[in-house]
C-alpha cells in the first residue's frame, strides 16, 4: 500500500480551515487541521518528520504566524507553504525569509492550492497518470 503524505493545516478560520482540508484530501493527503498556533506547534512536534506539507496563516489568533514559522523550521523538514490575506511585497519577502517555501494569498484558487502543494512535496496528481520528465 502506498503511504500517504500528511499535511498541517494551520488556520484560524473555520471556514477556510475546511475548505484547504478538502483540497488537500483530494489531492492525497491525510490532513491534520489545527486552528491556532499553539495547537500547530504541538501537533508538528507530535508528527515529526512524518509531516509532507505545513500551511500556515500569518493571522493567527495567539501568535504571529511569521514567529511561529520559525519555530516550526526546527520541529519539521516539511516545506510550509504561507496561506494568507496579507498580499503586500513585504509580508510575502519575510514569510520566504523566515522559511516558507512559497506564498499563497486569500482568496486563492483550490486548483493553485492543490497544484502548489503537490508540487512542494514532489507529487504526482492522483489521476493514476504519471509524467516523465
């Protein structure tokens, strides 16, 4: 059987918790869905390096999520992808410096969703096709 990556939902947002959840499930991965930082930090001490993705929002009710993202770079390998409403250049050049290894801004497109985290964590979509590159 084929193992299955699992992503860190980090957001506050009920809503939009959910809807990155379905995304993500149907692209593949087991997700784990959080909605503050203190409850993401434990959950990817607990997960380890057993993580393939972390989606962070900066807007988080109990922490900054840039400060979170940097404690997160030492509790997981697992590239972490910002997932927030802060557009401007710098939020987006300071979420990359304190180690996401991309940036999405809200509102976003499932499909760029699904299509930037398989591409974060090097997978193939799930239609059973694979490309040769």
């Amino acid at each position: 059987m084929e193992e299955q990556h699992v992503c860190l939902v980090i957001e506050d947002d009920a809503d939009v918790r959910g809807l990155i959840t379905a995304v993500l499930t149907r692209a593949g991965f087991k997700v784990v869905a959080v909605g503050s930082g203190a409850e993401g930090k434990a959950a990817a001490a607990a997960a380890g390096s057993t993580l393939s993705l972390i989606t962070l929002d900066l807007g988080l009710p109990d922490m900054d999520g840039q400060d979170l993202c940097l404690e997160l770079r030492a509790l997981s390998p697992a590239p972490l992808l910002f997932l927030t409403s802060r557009a401007e250049e710098d939020d987006v050049l300071a979420g990359l410096a304190a180690g996401a290894a991309a940036y999405l801004t809200k509102p976003f497109l499932p499909s760029t969703l699904r299509e930037t985290a398989l591409k974060l964590c090097r997978l193939q979509p799930r239609s059973g096709l694979s490309e040769r590159r």
